[in-house]
C-alpha cells in the first residue's frame, strides 16, 4: 500500500503557518501508566515544549479515547500527539482532535478505521515471551516471570522490576474494539520502532508504520523504548513538530 494522501488543510487540522508546534500529549500503552514517560518529558520541556502526559484508565477504547480527548482540549494550540503500544490505537482514534497537527507512533499499534487491535496481529509470528495472565474478570496483566523479556529487556532490573509492580492491568475486550477514524489517513505521521521489540513481531511493527505512510526511525531497543531510549523518541517528537508546522506553511 502506498503511502495515503493527507489533506492538509480545510479537513480540520489547525493552521501552523504563524507559530511553532510547542504542545506534545503523550499516551502511554497497556500494562503501563504515564510515569514511563518521565525522561521523553523531561527532555522535551528542555527545549521549551509543553508536555502532558495522558493516565490512560485502559477500561475500554471509548474511556482511553476520552481521557486523551481532555487533555487534547486542555492544549492552546496545534499539538503532536505521541502512543507507545496499544496508546497507537488510541491516538489513531483521538488524533482526529482538530488540535492534533501530527502523529508519532512509539513501537506503536496503527488500525485502519473499522480495524481492531486483535486484527493488527493476524499474519504475524506470536512472541513467546510477551505473555499475558488475564483474570476471571477480564483484565490482564503481564507475567512477572517473562516480563523483563517481553517488556523491557533493555532496562536495568530494578527498572524492570519497577515496571512489573506498577503494571496496570488493562480490559482484554478493549483489543476487539475497532476505531471508528484512522488519524493517519489525514495527518502526518511519524513511528519509532523498537528494532528488539518482544512484545510485537518485528515484520508487524514495520509493516503498520509502513502502511500509514510514516517517517520510520528504527532504534536497538525493547517494546520500553518509551523509557530506555527517551532521547531518540524526544527527537522523534521534536522532528515531528518542526516539520507539521513546516508542511502547514
């Protein structure tokens, strides 16, 4: 599939022409929360960028969707808004926020409208060491004992081991949920990939980022990338904003 035509302007995408993209929205994936996004944060508000970090309930789609959508309309101008993970699929859904003037996607799920998430992994290898434990309830978290494997092979143990205990579970019925928009269909798009990612088969992450027709980085790293290589995606965000607010010129 070729890369997909995006209409800048008139499909309600604010106008960058007269000032800098300065507001970044991250949104963190399943079995996480925003605090794994401390040092992207730290990095970007370095260089003047105004950063909020999205706590996804991770209930269902509609409540993700919804807690973005807040802080969307929280930012006082055009915005780039950043998912790690299942936090892509929120992203393609929210990113329709006429705020949102860009899209990164951080190892990163990528549906198409009327796709699930569940979808995104037909045709690719399973991952043997991303497994996850889904209670009576519905709701699933990580195994402790495969989870630096799968999840963050690239961090130290006690960082590791940080991320296992403060694991948020998330509703398993939320991955067959399908979006009802695809941002990347009219926004631009930008994905950075984990090339050691455990959690997604290497060809399906490609293979997304591909279809949406995004400016790939690839980086030797773990599906914690968000965390274990915050400057690489930091400037991923930042190429981001200076070239959705270019393109808007």
């Amino acid at each position: 599939m070729g890369k997909p035509e995006r209409r800048r302007k008139g499909n309600g995408i604010m106008s960058t022409a007269d000032h800098e993209i300065k507001n970044v929205v991250l949104v963190h994936g399943a079995f996480a929360d925003g605090s794994g996004w401390r040092g992207v944060y730290d990095k970007l508000t370095a260089q003047g960028y105004r950063v909020t970090i999205v706590q996804n309930p991770l209930t269902s789609l509609a409540d993700d969707v919804a807690a973005t959508t807040r802080v969307l309309d929280l930012q006082d101008g055009p915005t780039i808004l950043v998912g790690h993970s299942w936090g892509g699929t929120v992203i393609t859904e929210a990113g329709v926020h006429p705020k949102v003037a860009g899209l990164v996607y951080v190892s990163a799920l990528a549906p198409d409208a009327g796709e699930t998430t569940a979808q995104q992994y037909e045709g690719f290898a399973p991952t043997p060491d991303f497994v996850i434990n889904v209670g009576d309830d519905g709701y699933g978290f990580l195994n402790h004992g495969t989870f630096k494997a799968g999840f963050a092979a690239d961090a130290s143990d006690a960082d590791a081991a940080f991320l296992r205990d403060t694991q948020v579970p998330v509703n398993m019925a939320a991955f067959a949920t399908p979006v009802q928009n695809a941002a990347w269909r009219d926004k631009p798009s930008w994905a950075v990939i984990a090339t050691e990612d455990k959690a997604f088969d290497q060809a399906m992450l490609q293979h997304m980022a591909k279809r949406i027709g995004a400016e790939i980085t690839n980086v030797s790293a773990s599906h914690a990338l968000f965390m274990t290589q915050s400057g690489a995606v930091a400037d991923v965000i930042v190429t981001a904003a200076k070239d959705a607010a270019g393109s808007a010129r």
